[in-house]
C-alpha cells in the first residue's frame, strides 16, 4: 500500500467540498454536538489527567533549526514599589515557538503543490500569518470522545523501535486488545512509547532522529472510520523516515487533503497505565487551543477524564 503515492492516495480520499468550499474546520466537523454529549456521559471515575509537557527551556527542542523551547522571563519582581494601600504584584512573559512542546498542527500548515486543506493557495499565507486556515478556527472544537489504542502494550511491549511502522493491522490488534471501535468523530490517541527517549533519557538528538509512527497506509483506515483527530506521543504522528523517502507524507494525506489537525508529543504513558488500570480505553478528551490569529500551530494541554 505504501508504494502508492500519497499524491495518488489524497486525491481519492480527499475532503475538499465535503462540508462546503469555504470550510476551515475539516474532519472536527464530525464531532457533533450529540457526539459531544455522549463523550461527557461516558465519564464515570471523574479521574483526570494532563497529556501536556512542561513549557519551558528544559523542553525538547535542540536550538537547532527553526524552533527552540519556551523563554520564560519575569517581567515585575517582588523589589518592585508596592502601591497605595501596601498592594503588590509580579508579573512575567514568554517567548515560544507554538509548535514546540505538546501542539497541534492547524490545517494551514502543511501543504503540497502550492495547495492548502480545499483548494486553498499557499500564498494566502505572509509574513502576518494565514488568512484563511488559522489555528484560532479550531479553538472549542477539539473535545469529545478520545480513543487510546496503545500500541506497544497491545504487543506485550514497552515501546515500539525507532522507524517502526504501524499498520492498519496493529491500529485494529490494538482495539481488540483494548476491546473498544474507533468509530466517526473519535479524537484518536496512539501511544508508540517513544516520547520516553526525551521524557526519561533526556536523547533529543534520538528522539528527533527518527520515530515510530503512523505507516502512510493507514490514512485509508483512519477515513474509513471518519475519524475526527489525531495525536501521538511522538514528534510526527508518522513514521520518519517514511519508506518512500517522501518528507511527511502521510501529514500531506491528512493535513491537506482530509482536513485532519494532528496533535504531536502527546504525554501518553501515564494514560496508558490508567487505561490499562480502569480496563477502558475511552474517555472525555479536551483539547483547548489557543485562539493565535493566522496560527498554523498552537501549544495545547490536552485534558483526559475517565
């Protein structure tokens, strides 16, 4: 399947008109209100969780590139002058790169042959920012109900090899394993195991060298089931480097031609533990955006409840 080109494979899974020309929403349209309020009456153990890394300068950027970590900086310290009546205050600022901790990609930043999600041109993106596909399109949409399917532990596992590829065959292994269906509108989640080379080792240079991920064949499996959103707890969602030698294809098939936001560095162990602990593997997913005007990437701490 991988031998198909993902030009060949977006055209046929393409979602271009499916929900209006002017579209800037994509695959989140499947998540309805309906299916919204099924995910909030799943929740049964009122146990909560963070999928977000700390932002900050200790995060997993190189400072190589065009990204770096969080520069946090106080800007009033406690020396300053109280005010009358004895009131003071501290205040601080951050400098951040918005894709480079745990984020979401927005449906204007990855195209191909000049082409964004719905025909829309690349040039509609300058130096201000994207006009038409901004990330502040997906803020509030990105709740409802999240799947886990984690891989590893599905295979008797810690954590899958560096350019390991899943399949369409694992993603289902790895249902029936959890005993849940990935069904239209789910925000699925897919834990490889390989955020850990970062989060316990501390290997940047691994962890960005290559990933687990995502083979380019699913994206045909991830359609079938109308499946709303993708994260995962790697840098890419996808397999790097991918067996074509294409960069991102699979990021080509979803973000351009299915319309499907994806979230990267997902902190999924913990998740995963939880999941296995409580025998379930769905769960009320909140993902809040934030509303950067003409963003194509959003910092997010996405909020799980069991």
């Amino acid at each position: 399947m991988d031998d198909v080109s993902y030009r060949d494979l977006g055209r046929e899974l393409s979602n271009w008109g499916r929900w209006g020309t002017d579209d800037e929403l994509g695959t989140l349209n499947l998540v309805t209100p309906e299916r919204r309020i099924a995910a909030a009456r799943s929740i049964r153990h009122g146990i909560t969780l963070d999928l977000s890394l700390p932002l900050d300068e200790n995060g997993p950027q190189r400072a190589v590139g065009a990204r770096g970590n969080p520069v946090h900086v106080m800007t009033r310290l406690p020396g300053a002058p109280a005010f009358p009546g004895g009131f003071q205050y501290v205040d601080d600022a951050m400098f951040l790169h918005l894709q480079a901790a745990t984020q979401v990609d927005a449906l204007a930043h990855v195209a191909y042959d000049g082409m964004l999600y719905n025909g829309v041109t690349l040039d509609s993106i300058t130096a201000a920012g994207a006009s038409r596909l901004g990330v502040q399109n997906l803020a509030g949409h990105i709740t409802g109900r999240g799947v886990l399917l984690d891989i590893p532990r599905s295979q008797r596992r810690t954590a899958l090899d560096p350019h390991e590829p899943i399949t369409s065959e694992d993603l289902e292994r790895a249902e029936a394993y959890a005993g849940v269906t990935v069904g239209p509108g789910d925000l699925l989640l897919i834990r490889t195991g390989w955020l850990a080379t970062f989060t316990d080792r501390r290997d940047r240079e691994t962890f960005f060298s290559s990933e687990p991920g995502l083979a380019l064949e699913t994206a045909r499996w991830l359609h079938e089931r109308d499946i709303a959103f993708v994260g995962a707890d790697t840098w890419g969602v996808e397999v790097a480097p991918s067996r074509s030698g294409d960069t991102m294809p699979l990021h080509c098939v979803l973000i351009r031609d299915l319309g499907m936001p994806l979230g990267e560095m997902f902190v999924l162990d913990e998740l995963g533990t939880m999941a296995h602990r409580l025998g379930r593997a769905e769960f009320h997913l909140s993902c809040a955006t934030l509303q950067v005007t003409g963003g194509v990437g959003t910092p997010v701490s996405p909020i799980v409840t069991f």
